[in-house]
C-alpha cells in the first residue's frame, strides 16, 4: 500500500478513535457510537513501526495536559488540527466529575445548578445541554398527559373499529385530539418550562446565554471540541425555533472546528428544505472544507445528501467506492449503498444488501424499517414477518421494530393494527417522517382522506423534503375534489422531484381539473420529456391530444392521437385502451374530413375496448367502407 | 425664663435637648451657669464613668442615647462657659460612640444592673463619678438618693427622658407631668407634649399645647402640634397651626447654615405642610412644599423619599430639582449624600450619573451590601424591565433584611411578571403573619391572585393595601388592571386616572388611561393621555408603543412608524428580554406593511417569528406581505403555518384561498420556480456525465440559481450565503 494513503488511514484511525472517546465524555452518544462503528468497520492495514501517535486517546482533560508535553509536536498538530481547549483545572475538573455523573443520572437540573458558573468551554455546554434537555423532558412531559389519553382511546378504537365507518370517524377525531402535539414542537419552545418560583428555562433564554458566551464566528481559531459543540447546541436550538439560516451557520461553524461530530453533519442536512439550497450549501463546503482533515467526513455527508437531494450518481458511486475501500465493514455504508438502490427502485440489490448488513451487525436496528418497506413493495410476506419477528426479539420498544411491525399487518391487510404500530413507533421517536407517511398511507387504504391529510401534514411539519408526502397530500386533496389545495402540494412535490415523471403528471391532471389546458400542456410536454421510453407513453400522448382538441388545436390533436396509434406497432401488440380510444377518434375525425380510406383503416385498428366502442368502430368501418364504394 | 427660648426655625431639637441644651442657651446666666455646670458635670463624670465602664458593660445611662445627646450638646450647643470640659466631653462622645452604645440600655434587666452595681460597690471600686453612675442607674427606684447638687427639678427630668428612651411612658408621663406641674416651664410642657405623642394620645398632646397658648410662641411646640394633628387626621386645623405658606421664607433667598447638624426645623415645618396638602390632595402645593424643605434643608431625607417615591416630580424634574439643590451643609459629607440621593432619581434617564453615584458608593463607602444601594440597581434593573436580574438581586438584598419595604414592591412585581406563583405565595404568607396591617403586605396577595388568575380576590386585596395607604402607587394601579383585565373599561378608567391624580411624577396611570380610550376606540382622549404621559416621560418604550398603535388607528402611519421605530431604538438600548418587546416589533410590521415597505414588513415579521415563536396572527400577516409581493410559495407556506395553529382562523383561510388562486393562474414559463428548479437539476446531472472541471461548474451552477432566486423565492439560501462569505 501506499505509504501517504497509509498515513491518511492512520489519521482518520487516529481522529476517529479520539472523537469517540471524547464526544462520549461530552454525552454525545449518538456522534460517539457512529464513530467507533466507523473504527470498527476500517479495514486492515500494516501499521508503521511507531505508534505513538495511536495513544492520543486521553481519557481525563486533565491527562491532557499532563501529555501535551509528552507529544512530540509535530504529532498532535497535525492530527488535532492544532486545536484545543485550554485543559481543565484541577477544580473545574472535579466539577466535571460530579457534572457528568448528574448527567448520567439524567438530574439535569442539578447538573446545570452546579455548573452555574463554569467557564470552560465544555463545562459550558454540558451545563447548557443538561438545561436544554431539563426543559425538553418537562415539556414532553407536560404533553404526555394528552398523548397516553390520545393510545388509550386508540385501543378501544381498535376493538370497536370493526364497523368501518365509526371506526374511522373515532380515529379521526384522535387525530383531532392530539393537534396540540403535533402544534407543539412547533409551539412549545416558546413555552418556558416554569418552576413557579420566577426562574424558567425557555429556549430563548438558552440561546441568549450561548450568544453572550460565544465568540464572534470570526475568529474561532485556536478553540476546541467545547467551543464546537457549543455551536452544535446553538444550532440545534435555532431549529427548534424554526430560523434555518442560523441554524446552518451555527452547525458549519461547530463543523470547521471540530467536523469529527457525526450528528453536527446529519442536523446540517436536516436544515435544508429545497434541492437547490443543497447545490449552494455543497459548494459551500467544497469550497470552505478544504483541508484534509475534513475531507473524509465531508464525503460521508455527501452521500447522505444524496440520499435526501438526489445529485449526481456517478459522483456519488465513486464517492461511495472510495469510502468503502477505506470502511469496508462500515454497517453505515452499506446502508447507504442498499437507500441508493432503494431510492432508484431497484429493490432486488436494496434487498441483498441488507441481508448482507443483517449478517455483518445483526443486532443493528437502525434502517431496518427501509428494509422492510422493501420486503413490502416486493411482496415478500415471510421474509417480513421474520424481521418483524426478530426486530421485536431485539428490542421492542424501538421506533424501527414498530415500523417493521406496522410494516407487517399493512402486508397482512390489517390496517387498523398497522397504524396502532405506527402511532406507537411515533410515540417513541416523534421525528419519525416516514412513519407519518406510511400512516397516511395506511389511513388511505381506509379510504379516510382527512386522517391521511393530517399524517402527511405532520410528516410535512417535520421533515419538508419528503416528496411521497408532499405527494401524497396532493392525492389526498385531490380525491376530496379540493384541486386547488393538490395542486399546490403537487407543486411542492415536483420542486423536490422535478426529474419525476409522474410529478408533472399529477400536476397536469390536476391543472386539467381546474380547467387551466395551456399549463396542463405545459406539464405534459414535460412529463413525456422525461418518460424514458417517450414514444410508448399512451396514456400522456391521448391526454396530450385530448387538451388540444379541447383549445381546437385540430392538427396538434391529431398528431398526438396519430403518435399514440402508432405505438402500436412497437408495442408489440399491447393494446391499452388509450390506443383504442385514439383509433376511434381518429377514425371519426379523418371520416368527417371525408377521408374514408384513412378512417377505414383506423376503425378497423380498434379490436380491443368496451363493447360500445368496438361497436362504434364497427359501424364506422361499414360506413367508411359503403362511402369509399 | 422667657419662652423665646425655644429653638427658631433654624435650629434643629438638638438645640432644645432635654435638659442641658436648653439651659445652656438660657439668657440668664447668673441663674443658668451653675445649672449648666452641673450639666457639664455629670456629662464628663458620666464620661469618666464610661471610661471605667468599659469592664462592666451595664451602664444603661452610660450607653443610652440620652447621655450621648447631653454629651454631645456639651460640646456642640455650648461651646463658652464650658471651655475646659469640652475636650474631655469630646473624648466622652467619641467613647459611648465606639462602645455602640445604643444596645446597652435594652440589654439588662434592672435587678442585674443593681447587682452589678452593688458588685462594683463591694469591689470598692467607687469613686463619686461611678456612684453617680449607680444613682442614675437605680433612679426609678430610689430618688431618695441625693444626685451630687442637682435640684429635685433637674432629676425628675432626668427620670423623665430615660424613662421616655426606654419607652416606659407611663413613668414619663408620671414624672413629666409633676415637672411641669412644679416649674410650669414652656419646656416641660413641650416635652411632656413629645411624651404624648409617642404614647400615641395625640389628642391629649394638642390640649396640652393649646392651653397653653404654646404653639403660638414657640416653633417647636407648632411643629409637634401640627404633627399630631396630622396623626389625627385634622388636616385643616393642622394647615391652620403650620400655615399655608413658609412664614420664615427668606424673600433675599439668604442661606442660613444649620449650627447643629441637626434638621432645622423650618424644613421640617415645610414637610409637614407638604404631608398635609398631600392629604388634602392639593398635589401641586405638596410637592412646592417638599420641595421647599429640601431646600431649606437638604437633610431632610423624608422630604426627599416622599417626593420620589410617591412620584410627585416626573423624572425630568427630579433630576433638575437635585441639581439646584445645595449640599454644602454637610461638609465632608456632602458628596456621600449627593451620591445617595442621585442614585434614588428615576431611571429613565441619566442612567450614567445614577451609576456613577453607586460606583462612587460602593468603592468609596464601601457600600455594595447596603439595601438601598442594591435598591438603586434593582430599580435600574426594573425600569429597563430585565425581571430575571432584578429578582436575582433582589433577593440577594432579602438575604440580608427579609422585610425591607423599599425592595419588596419591586421584588412582588418582578415576580408577579415572571409569574413566580410559588414564591409570591410564600412571601405574601410571610408578610401577612409578620405585618398584617402594612399596605405591601396586601400588594404582596392581590398579586398573587392576579397571577393565578383570581381577579376579583385580587382587586380586594389590591383596595385594602390601597385603603391601608392611599399614596401606593402599585397598589392602585394593580386595582386598576383587574378591572382592565376585566374588560371593565369604565370602572378602570376611574381607578387610573384616581391613580393619575395621586401620582403626577408617574407617567404610568396616563399611559394606562389612554389604553382604555384606545380599546374603547376614542382616539381622541386616547392621544390626550399619551401626550400627558409623553410629556412626563418620552422614554417608557411601552408608551412609544402605544403611541404608534394609536396613530396607526388613526391611519396616520408615517407617524406610527416613527413612534414604534423611537421604540424599538429604546428597548435596543435596553437590550432587555421582555415579552413586551415583541408587540413593537409585530406593530412595527404592521406599519411597514400598511406604508408598502413589503421587505422590511416581512423582516421584521420575521424577527417576530424569531423571538417569540410562532403565532397565528404573525404568520397571517406574513403570508398576507409575501401575497402581495407575489412570492406565492413562501405566502402559502406561512398561512399553511398559521392555519395549523389555529384553524379556524377565517382570515387565513381567505388569504389562502386567494393564495391558491392566484398560484393556480400563475404561468408555467421560464421563470417559474419549478422550471428553473427542474432545469437546475437537469444541469447538474449533465455536467456530471460530463464530469468537467468541477469548480468551475459549481460556480455558474451557484449563478443561475441566484438568478433563479430573484425571480423565484429564495431567500433563506441567499442568507445563507450571505452569513457565510
């Protein structure tokens, strides 16, 4: 192997080992799991004789600066970017101690009480971070009142819902009931969590102290993980009050001075709203990110961004080869490899993937619900029920194994338990898009169109970039006849999707309904552009010369319906009903034109349809053929 | 003795201290001088006494405030017959000063004293000075003992004024009345009044004084018998005895120097006037004469807390009233109390000198643990309305003195506005088991009522600590608001603008007024309280606010703005956290929108979002700016939020309609969002399968989409970029 590529494995090795072990201290445990499964998944390679640099790991802060001396400098400038916090005192490292274990504790408040006064940096955000979370669990607690009330309802729904109509009526308005919860992430942060004595924590007053604290995001030279991860928290309470701009500002900022935090880059992405914006923050980064020691982390954000922004694929299949050279056994990756197949529908390869995944991490639950949306589409009803099977035997009360479960009764034709399971997979992770989604699917299947429109709202509310929700809102209105509501969810769908047919063609539709034929035109032209085999597209070509005719665009009328006969031929004989419909058409058209022969042929083109039709081509045909004699 | 010898006005009672002072002025001198030897005497014996005293520490007399004051007249009132003794009584002052000697009196019982008066005795420690000492010690009980060469008169007095330190009235009155009975002098009878009075029978003392023809002839007599008047409430009868004017004014305005840094008592006759008119509610003349006895004399510090804290100057005219005011009185002292007073002026301007003054306090004086020094920064803390800093300190400054009545009001109303039920629940039990007849106390439970929401217990609570003293601004505009939160718009409007004639240094009850009009919609009488309000402070943000709400009203809306932008500059410089703020920004909007400056109504809509969360109305509003502006997607975006906070929200549900439409009927061309958005996408999928030179691309690609943002709806990505290069 190559020496310098063998050196870049050593960093990464090196940084990845040391974000570990650090963001665990800081109670990051998320950020610190993906990066020792990222260790973990590297692949051998000869280590160099020295190792020195491989015990950079230091435990306590206050080794830290035991050790700073002991390294050799060249070392830990290049491996730490030459950024660190000033080591802790003596003091403030006992204070950490007793901090840390409050926190592990979950005694936020008391944690938070004893920090009051902290100046380190990280003492600041754990200070900060236990008084965000003291305030999100008394606020989640406030609400669950509503929320167990809301399932317990639900149960007797379940037993009673066997008669359709009341069924639906009843779950309905439990949707109803729970709006303050789906109002409240939303509303919440303004609401302080009050301990009636005149001191309240409210997410404002947390972002306040961090403004005061931080420093001007001009010079964040020389600073460390405490400082970034305060910009991480900075971030994360801009989103929750819902300004995306600071949010995304504060989470490059925590990611240029310390990018090994896995989270910091996945709440990035979960600031974007619109493909474009993708394109713009990219070249940010590419421009920004420069240096080595951001390039790794900077590919695995591009991949996720294509997950979410579909780009370029071949970039992303080279970025994704290159990464897996380097994390073969990296669970992440491949879950990764198996979205991209999922996503370009190719559920055959998603499929073998993630066996592949079950086999390497078993117990890994993470993305199984996508796995079983795939056994789903693929229809595979055994292989689901033992993943739901084993997802429960792992760990039952996990968002995933209630998805899969859900997942399971839809196949099984049991919707009204498939919801049961995606509302409880909602209790557990309430940031659960694709649960909202599936329900409203589910609520669809139900022929409840005002629960499914509540399901994709919320799933809407919390995550704007998801198309199938956008798109399913859009059918929703489209079925209660409210056409101008679909079609703007139908636009938002298609600004998320516009490379997708079908988008334009739920668009056009819906402009037909409203009678708008110019822009109706519009969106078919665009949607045959991107059909991939465009001659075979009956159903958009008759639509296509049905609008014309309807404007008395005769002759463009007639070409469409002439292009739609002729697919005919290539078709290999499948005869669809829009062909037939066009033969009669054309057939009635040319024998008005007096051209008996033409008409003759297209009449006689018209074997399959109802019985009417067939019947009308006849009588055409013998017409055609009297006037041509 | 001729009765001329009472104290002028430009005396302070020191002049007239009980027993030697007034002796000591008396003109006879062939009468008067071996009185006031033996006076000086017994100072310096009892000075002596307390040298000896400093082993045994139960020396009532010795300690009491009474023998300081005599010692302390030795050396002030008297400065030539008794030359050689002035030093040593000097030294006597400055001895029962360190031996704080306050405490002593009220610590020994009468029998330990006598024990350890007979210990001393048999310690055969006794010189004469130390057997006076015992004397005077044990002189309730045994008169019989002889006292050196005083006359039976002197001693009966001497019995008198301890027995009145000690606040055994009935001896005083006992003894007083036979001193008076004995020499019928003015003096007795004067101080036999003063026995009266602090034994609470006002009554008896204005007979006393009355009868006989005293308070015609004497200052002092008038000044006490009009201040029991005033304790009887007789007002009239006490503005007759104190007249309506000063009758000492100085038409050449010549400054008299106080001898004996006492309060002259011409400052304290103005006060008293001042104390009437404000009974008689004749505020104009109250504050004149306040005013007045602060300039007489500055030290009149009951003049001044009267004048501030009942609000009777606006903050204007409390700052230029302190700077005509004349502290060279006090010698070394005079920029100590120039200090104090400064940093209890408003706060609404001059924020600098007043924190100037409490620097110069606390590092001069060293007085950063004093109450009112911490009054002074709570009260800046309150005005800029930062609650959660202010609670913090205040509650620091209860640390020290639980019931301190300066802080507390501040201290409920930060809490009442943090909604701290828990704590104004326990401090108003504290208060109302420890000072059940005190206006705060009451305040302290009619805002824990308003807080939870109990608005008619409230009111009551309000109206009896407002009953208990009328002159509790707080307290009656509390009163006021729980018929304003009552939509009782009438009852309130009579509460405030009682609130209004109480209180003329406030702007607050004006301000209160015109929002009344305003909810009523009589812009009229509105405006004429705002300007009122206006006139007193141009500072409040909250009027600026109200202001801007009533010319927008009016649809005078250039106007508006320029009022709600002079708002918003103030609580910038406040940089405060109020709730209140978001209301001037939501009307700032609001004018923005209604004057077609779209872009700055969507910013400032914006920054409303920010700050204060969502809410129906702002998103409205929002979408309603983005509809005409013909940015269709963000309009519908943001009344999609505002229908999901509340969906009956008809005005939304209209925009949204409307929104729709016009999105219906917008053409699909070049420029529409999803056509350029499609086409970016088409973009950077070709160049992919291209695979050119990747910068270069990225850059262009980055172009167009800026192009596509100016016709599109881009912003949030335009910021973005903006914060980040």
């Amino acid at each position: 192997m190559d020496p310098s590529f063998v050196q870049l494995l050593l960093d990464i090795k090196c940084e990845l080992r040391d974000s570990s072990s650090r963001l665990s201290r800081l109670k990051l445990y998320n950020s610190s799991k993906w990066s020792a499964e990222a260790l973990c998944g590297m692949c051998e390679f000869p280590m160099p004789s020295d190792t020195s640099n491989l015990l950079k790991i230091d435990e306590s802060p206050l080794r830290s600066r035991g050790q700073a001396s002991a390294f050799t400098e060249g070392q830990s400038k290049e491996t730490t970017g030459g950024q660190e916090d000033a080591p802790m005192e003596s003091k403030e490292y006992d204070l950490f101690l007793l901090a840390s274990t409050l926190f592990d504790c979950k005694e936020f408040d008391r944690c938070a009480y004893f920090l009051a006064d902290a100046k380190h940096p990280e003492l600041k955000f754990l200070k900060l971070y236990s008084k965000y979370l003291s305030w999100d669990k008394k606020t989640q607690e406030s609400m669950e009142s509503m929320l167990t009330s809301g399932s317990s309802n639900n149960s007797s729904n379940g037993r009673a819902g066997t008669k359709a109509g009341s069924g639906s009526r009843d779950t309905l308005d439990m949707l109803r009931n729970q709006d303050p919860r789906k109002s409240n992430p939303s509303k919440k942060f303004q609401k302080s969590s009050d301990l009636d004595h005149g001191e309240s924590t409210s997410i404002p007053a947390i972002l306040k102290e961090l403004n005061e604290y931080l420093p001007p995001e001009s010079d964040l030279e020389g600073s460390g993980i405490g400082m970034s991860l305060l910009y991480y928290l900075r971030g994360l309470l801009y989103k929750l009050q819902d300004i995306p701009s600071n949010a995304i500002s504060s989470f490059l900022s925590a990611i240029s001075i310390y990018p090994y935090n896995w989270a910091c880059w996945n709440e990035l992405l979960s600031c974007l709203s619109r493909p474009d914006e993708s394109l713009l923050l990219l070249k940010i980064l590419n421009d920004k990110f420069t240096s080595e020691k951001y390039q790794i982390m900077l590919k695995f954000f591009k991949l996720s961004l294509f997950q979410e922004f579909n780009g370029n694929i071949d970039d992303f299949i080279q970025e994704l080869d290159f990464l897996l050279s380097i994390f073969p056994n990296f669970a992440f990756l491949k879950t990764q490899h198996a979205l991209v197949n999922y996503h370009y529908m190719d559920y055959v390869n998603a499929g073998f993937i993630f066996d592949q995944i079950i086999k390497l991490d078993p117990y890994r639950l993470e993305d199984m619900d996508t796995y079983s949306n795939i056994l789903y589409v693929m229809q595979k009803p055994s292989k689901l029920a033992y993943l739901a099977q084993f997802a429960s035997g792992v760990d039952r009360f996990r968002a995933e194994t209630c998805c899969i479960v859900a997942n399971y009764y839809s196949a099984k034709q049991e919707h009204e338990k498939s919801i049961m399971y995606f509302r409880r997979a909602l209790t557990l992770n309430k940031n659960c898009t694709s649960a909202w989604t599936l329900m409203g699917h589910e609520f669809v299947e139900l022929k409840n169109s005002h629960a499914a429109i509540e399901c994709y709202r919320r799933a809407v509310d919390i995550n704007s970039r998801d198309f199938k929700a956008w798109y399913g809102l859009g059918q929703a209105y489209e079925v209660l006849d409210m056409h101008l509501y679909s079609l703007y969810y139908f636009q938002r769908s298609c600004a998320l999707k516009p490379l997708d047919k079908r988008m334009w063609q739920a668009l056009a539709s819906c402009y037909e309904k409203v009678d708008n034929v110019d822009e109706s035109i519009k969106c078919y032209t665009r949607a045959l552009q991107l059909s991939f085999n465009a001659d075979l597209d009956t159903v958009i070509l008759y639509r296509l010369a049905l609008l014309h005719g309807k404007l008395h665009d005769i002759e463009s009328c007639k070409s469409y319906m002439a292009k739609c006969v002729t697919t005919n031929e290539s078709a290999d004989g499948l005869i669809s009903d829009e062909i037939t419909k066009a033969s009669l058409w054309l057939a009635k058209h040319e024998a008005r034109n007096k051209n008996f022969s033409e008409a003759y042929k297209y009449a006689l083109g018209v074997t399959h349809g109802t019985s009417q039709e067939i019947e009308e081509a006849r009588a055409i045909a013998r017409e055609c053929r009297k006037r041509m004699d | 003795m001729s009765r001329g010898n009472t104290p002028s006005q430009h005396n302070s009672t020191l002049a007239i201290s009980p027993l030697v002072g007034s002796r000591s002025i008396q003109v006879p001198p062939s009468q008067q001088q071996p009185r006031s030897g033996i006076a000086q005497n017994t100072g310096t014996r009892h000075w002596s006494g307390s040298h000896r005293a400093a082993q045994t520490p139960y020396h009532s007399v010795t300690y009491s405030p009474l023998v300081q004051k005599i010692q302390s007249n030795a050396s002030l009132a008297t400065p030539a017959p008794a030359k050689d003794y002035n030093g040593g009584s000097t030294a006597g002052l400055l001895a029962s000063m360190t031996k704080n000697g306050l405490f002593g009196p009220t610590v020994p019982s009468i029998l330990r004293r006598v024990s350890a008066a007979t210990g001393s005795k048999g310690s055969k420690n006794a010189s004469g000075g130390l057997e006076t000492e015992e004397l005077l010690d044990e002189n309730q009980a045994s008169n019989t003992i002889d006292i050196a060469q005083l006359p039976a008169a002197e001693k009966l007095r001497l019995w008198r004024h301890d027995s009145l330190m000690q606040h055994q009235y009935r001896t005083a009155e006992y003894i007083g009345d036979k001193v008076y009975a004995m020499t019928g002098d003015p003096n007795d009878a004067f101080w036999l009044a003063q026995v009266y009075y602090n034994s609470g029978s006002y009554v008896r003392a204005v007979e006393l004084l009355s009868h006989n023809n005293l308070d015609t002839s004497s200052v002092m007599c008038r000044y006490l018998m009009a201040l029991c008047l005033l304790q009887l409430k007789k007002y009239e009868e006490a503005l007759d005895i104190v007249g309506e004017t000063n009758p000492f004014q100085d038409p050449l305005g010549n400054h008299v120097k106080n001898q004996d840094g006492g309060i002259k008592l011409e400052s304290s006759m103005c006060y008293i006037r001042g104390k009437i008119f404000a009974a008689l509610n004749n505020f104009d003349k109250a504050k004149e004469s306040l005013k007045e006895a602060l300039q007489v004399d500055v030290k009149n510090f009951e003049a001044f807390d009267e004048l501030v804290s009942k609000n009777l100057l606006t903050p204007n005219e409390e700052w230029t009233f302190l700077a005509t005011l004349d502290f060279s009185d006090l010698d070394d002292n005079e920029e100590f109390i120039r200090s104090l007073y400064t940093s209890r002026l408003s706060k609404y301007l001059n924020l600098d000198e007043v924190r100037k003054a409490q620097n110069f306090l606390i590092d001069e004086y060293k007085l950063h643990d004093n109450t009112d020094v911490i009054h002074s920064s709570v009260d800046t803390l309150f005005t800029q309305c930062k609650f959660s800093d202010c609670l913090k300190l205040c509650e620091e400054a209860l640390e020290h003195d639980e019931f301190n009545f300066s802080i507390l009001p501040t201290y409920i109303s930060c809490l009442y506005e943090l909604g701290g039920k828990n704590k104004l629940f326990l401090i108003s039990h504290k208060l109302a088991e420890n000072f059940p007849k005190h206006p705060i106390t009451w305040f302290g439970v009619g805002a824990y009522y308003m807080c939870t929401n109990k608005i008619s217990e409230a009111r009551k609570y309000f109206s009896k600590a407002s009953i208990l003293d009328p002159t509790f601004s707080q307290a009656w505009i509390g009163f006021a608001h729980t018929y304003a939160v009552e939509g009782e718009h009438e009852q309130a409007i009579s509460a405030y603008s009682t609130a209004s004639r109480f209180f003329p240094g406030s702007h607050l009850p004006n301000l209160f007024l015109g929002m009344q009009y305003l909810l009523m919609g009589a812009l009229p009488l509105a405006e004429e309280y705002f300007v009122l309000a206006y006139d007193v402070c141009p500072y409040d943000p909250l009027l600026l606010n109200e202001m801007g709400v009533l010319y927008f009203k009016k649809n005078d809306y250039v106007k508006a703005k320029r009022y709600l932008k002079k708002a918003w500059e103030a609580i910038k410089v406040l940089d405060s956290e109020s709730k209140s703020w978001v209301s001037i920004h939501t009307n700032l909007a609001h004018s923005y929108r209604k004057l077609g400056e779209n872009e700055r109504a969507v910013k400032c809509f914006k920054l409303v979002l920010e700050t204060a969360g969502k809410d129906t109305d702002t998103l409205c509003a929002l979408g309603y700016v983005y509809l005409v502006m013909n940015r269709i997607g963000k309009a519908v975006d943001a009344l999609h939020g505002s229908l999901a906070l509340c969906p009956s929200n008809q005005t939304a549900h209209a925009l949204l309609k409307q929104a729709l439409d016009v999105n219906l009927s917008t053409v699909l061309d070049e420029s529409h969002p999803l056509v350029v958005s499609s086409k970016i996408q088409e973009q950077g999928s070709v160049m992919s399968r291209k695979r050119a030179a990747n910068k270069l691309d990225v850059h262009t690609m980055a172009k167009k989409l800026k192009q596509g943002q100016i016709s599109s709806e881009d912003e949030g990505v335009d910021e973005d970029s903006m914060d980040l290069e």
